[in-house]
RNA sequence: GGCCGGGUGGCAGAGUGGUCAUGCAGCGGACUGCAAAUCCGCGUACAUCGGUUCGAUUCCGGUCCCGGCCUCCA
C-alpha cells in the first residue's frame, strides 16, 4: 500500500517515498510554551500523531521530531506581566503541554529538543550564512539576505515584489533589503541572551527549526509539518536558512500542513471569548472524544469546532465501545489483523473522516456478526483501526463507567440493586423493577437489559 | 490589492464522468414486560450561469458567497 501526501511544496497529491529505505524522518513545529493549549494547537499534534503511527504502520522506523520553543518574545512578555521567572513559566508550561496531549491519545514524539539547549548549533548556523554570504550583521543584529537566494518563495508561492508590496512590510533602518529577516537579535540585560560573535543576544523565531532539524534528522529528511499559517513565513524562512546554509541539501521533502480551526463558525479569539484551552474542554468530554472529534474533518479543510458536534463525537465513541463490549468475551484470533479499509483512507492523504467511517462499517459488521470467529475478526479489526487512530484504547467498561461521581452509588450497591431488580423481574413484578431502575437513573446510573443479563453505565447528563 | 483553500441532503462530512458514502437527527418495521441498544427499510444533496460530453455534483470558464495567509498566530 503506497501512501500519498499533499505536497505544499508542489501542491499536488504525491506518492511518498522515504528517503532511507524502512526509516523515515519527519519534523513537526511545536508549542511555545507560554500559555496551556489551545484547541487549535491541539489539532496538529493529533494530525501528526495520526500520521507518525501511519508511518511506524507503513515504514517500520520513524524519527518523529517535534520542538519546544522557549525563548521568544512572548514568553518574556508574558514573564514581566506576571512576574514569575521565565523558565518556571516555560518549565510550566510545557508540563501542562505534556498532560494535555497524554490525555488526546497523543504518544510522544521520538525526540523533543528545546530551543534553549541548541543555541550554540543557531550560531553556528548563522555562521555558515556569513559566510556563504547571505547573512549580514548590522547594529546587532544579523539578518538573512533574501535577495541572496534566487528561488526564495517556492514554498508559499510568493515572489519577493509581492512581499514588498504587502501593506504590512515592516522596514527596520538596519534592513538592507525590506523582505530580509532576523536571524539573531540584541538582548538587554533583563531579557535572555547568549553572548555570540554580534554580542549578547538571543535568535530570531526560524531558526531553531533550521538547527534542530538538521541536528536530529540530518541536511535533508521526508516530511515537515505544522499548521497552515505557518508556511509563511516561518517555513518559507526555515528552508532559506537551510539550504543556503548547505548547497545542494534538500531539507525537507514533503511539507504537509494542516488547516485552521474556527469556534461556533467564527474566528477563535480571546476579545470573542470563544477560546478554549484543551485543559478547560477535558472538563466536559473525555479527551478520546475531544481527539476523534479533531479527526471527522479532512486534516487540509478548515475545522469548525462546535459544542454539538463534540457531543456527536462522544456518541460515536458510544457506538463503537457498545460494539466491543458486546463482544467482551470473544478471544481475538491469534494472527494479527490489518484493517485493509481504515488503512487505505489513512493512506490516501491522511482520509480520517472515511476511516471513521469504515470503522463504522466494521462496527456494523461486528453487531450483525453471527459467528465467534467472525465476531473474533471483525473485533480484531476495529481494535487494529482505532489503534491506527489513536482510539479506542480503553476496556468498554471503563469508557461507560467514567465518570463516576463522587456521592453516587458505588459498583457493589449497583449490582446488588441489579440483582433485587432481577429478582423482581422473574416474578415479574415490574412495577418494583421499574422503581429500581428509575431510582438509580435519578442517582446517574442507567441500566441495560440484555439477553445475557443487565449492565448499567454512568449517564452523562451534558452529553447532549 | 496579491497568493491559497472552500461552497454536498435537517446537521456533520467523504467521494465520484453514468445503480451505495458514513454517522447523527427524522419516519416506518423487527426484537423487547417496558426502556435502551441492536437489526431491517425509507430522503428527487451536490452555490449559480454557461461550455465540453451520449451523459456532470464530479472536467473547463464566468459569476456570487465564505474562510485563511501576506514578518514572529498551530
């Protein structure tokens, strides 16, 4: 099975072959940690994660890089509005980065190198741009020259007139091209800073990605993803460095993007008050329905995040855990199992709403299935599919019995209330039966007949 | 202004040059003491106007809308 990727680079689906045979490379833009994430930062790292698993899937090895960027100017901002010390707020953060995305379901990256541990790579870097003469210092700073390099834009399609054109071209006197970009800037004394050959100072915002790339996945590797408006400038700024830096290497291959997220149909910001941090959402869905909900959109469209449409993310996932807890005694058979419909959308670009679809079809399948070994293998496969995604990594009892609250009945008073309720349905006073069950369904617990017996489960109130 | 990406049934959301998306919601039925779940069946959907074609939602062009980016926002 080939897998193809949306090239930003050429705009075009393309069939993808790694580099090195069996081991691909790929290096993902991360957070900078000033502030608990965002859903929209949420939505790359479950799209990459998707992706990595994919890949391990496909290739066998993956180098999956992802950065923490921790120096930046809004990190010192933030730092001087609230006073705590810069790399408690980094260090901070980036625990609560690490939370949020264990509880996604996304594993972490291979490798997640800090800015801060690679400025001595920066320099060097900057170095080389000196060198090779498309960098130059001036008052301080050091500033990439775009006119050095004759096929700058490629990447978002732009020309260096078009640039100039923009409105919103800032031209430092110190420029001596107006597209030209920093690579190194002074720092004063209260704001972090590395001494260099320009001085005490710290590095300009695309070049951390240049040096730790190179540092982790070599001069050229497969794949570089991130959010779409990250393609300019950020990446259109990491690949001049790069390939100016080294001639002839071709960094990155395959730059895959990922589109922007919207709240309730409008353009997610704090002054709307419709920002939601991935910690504050966990309070209302599981973060299993939280990540499944990121996938039912194509990862290239733009993703319109809603309250109702999360509450029908949960009711998939309820579809799909009533499906395997159907079969909760059904052995799995002993050869592995492949999911060759779930696999085949993820392979053509990454198709996660066809894939849920069709692990739909396997759950349908699975309630229909007459026979043990079928149910066997269909369980098998839907268990294979979500592992694929990411899902469905919980035992079904535990996904229905999440929950449970504090003050509500404990699982011993509900079984045995389950058990004075079946008495009474087998002398079939259902009057007392019912009182039961309308008793518990009050308290949160909702119970179910079946032909094997009766299960209960926590209702959730604000699910719909 | 420049460069991108879109407009699919009540909702979400894939896909395709010519009988099927899928899920939720809705309607009917089976099953059930009743619920719930599950199963079966049911919908003249593809912004608009032209063009190409035996045939277009799908290809081409115009129009109208919507969204993103254009120096540090994933």
């Amino acid at each position: 099975m080939t897998l193809h990727l949306y090239n930003t680079l050429t705009r075009s689906k393309e069939p993808f072959e790694p580099l090195e045979v069996g081991h691909v490379r790929m290096y993902v833009c991360g957070p900078t940690v000033y502030d608990r994430a965002h859903i929209g930062n949420a939505r790359p790292a479950v799209v990459f994660d998707v992706l990595a698993r994919l890949l391990r899937h496909l290739y066998g090895r993956l180098t999956y890089v992802r950065n923490i960027t921790d120096v930046d100017d809004k990190i010192n901002a933030r730092s001087v509005e609230s006073g705590e010390p810069i790399g408690e707020l980094t260090a901070r953060t980036t625990r609560f980065y690490h939370e949020d995305m264990a509880a996604l379901g996304v594993l972490p990256p291979d490798v997640e190198p800090r800015a801060t541990e690679h400025i001595g790579d920066m320099i060097a870097l900057i170095e080389r741009l000196v060198v090779g003469g498309h960098a130059y210092a001036a008052e301080g700073h050091v500033l990439f020259s775009v006119p050095s390099m004759d096929d700058y834009g490629q990447l978002s399609g732009r020309s260096r007139d078009e640039m100039i054109a923009g409105a919103r071209v800032e031209v430092a006197p110190y420029k001596r091209d107006p597209a030209d970009f920093v690579l190194w800037k002074p720092s004063p004394p209260e704001l972090p800073g590395w001494d260099s050959p320009w001085g005490r100072g710290r590095p300009g915002w695309h070049l951390e990605c240049s040096a730790m790339s190179e540092r982790y996945l070599g001069q050229s590797f497969d794949i570089h993803g991130g959010g779409q408006d990250l393609i300019f400038p950020h990446h259109e700024n990491e690949i001049a460095q790069s390939r100016c830096a080294h001639p002839g290497s071709g960094f990155a291959r395959y730059w895959v993007h990922n589109g922007h997220l919207m709240v309730e149909g409008e353009k997610m910001s704090k002054s709307l008050g419709n920002f939601f941090t991935v910690h504050d959402l966990l309070d209302q869905a599981p973060g299993e329905a939280l990540r499944l909900y990121l996938l039912t959109a194509h990862y290239h469209q733009p993703f319109d995040w809603r309250a109702e449409g999360l509450a029908q993310a949960r009711a998939t996932l309820d579809r799909f855990y009533r499906a395997l807890e159907r079969v909760a005694e059904v052995p799995l058979p002993e050869a592995p199992v492949v999911p060759e419909g779930v696999l085949a959308a993820l392979a053509d670009d990454l198709n996660t709403p066809l894939a849920i679809s069709r692990m739909h079809d396997l759950a349908g399948a699975l309630n229909r299935a007459g026979t043990v070994e079928e149910q066997g293998r269909l369980k098998a496969e839907l268990l294979a599919a979500g592992e694929l995604m990411g899902l469905l990594g919980e035992a079904p009892e535990a996904w229905f019995r999440r929950g449970l609250k504090a003050g509500a009945p404990d699982a011993a008073h509900i079984e045995a209330e389950i058990a004075r309720r079946a008495e009474a349905r087998k002398g079939r006073d259902f009057a007392t039966a019912d009182a039961i069950r309308d008793a518990l369904k009050a308290q949160g617990i909702e119970l179910l007949d079946s032909a094997e017996g009766t299960t209960w489960r926590v209702v959730e109130p604000d699910a719909g």
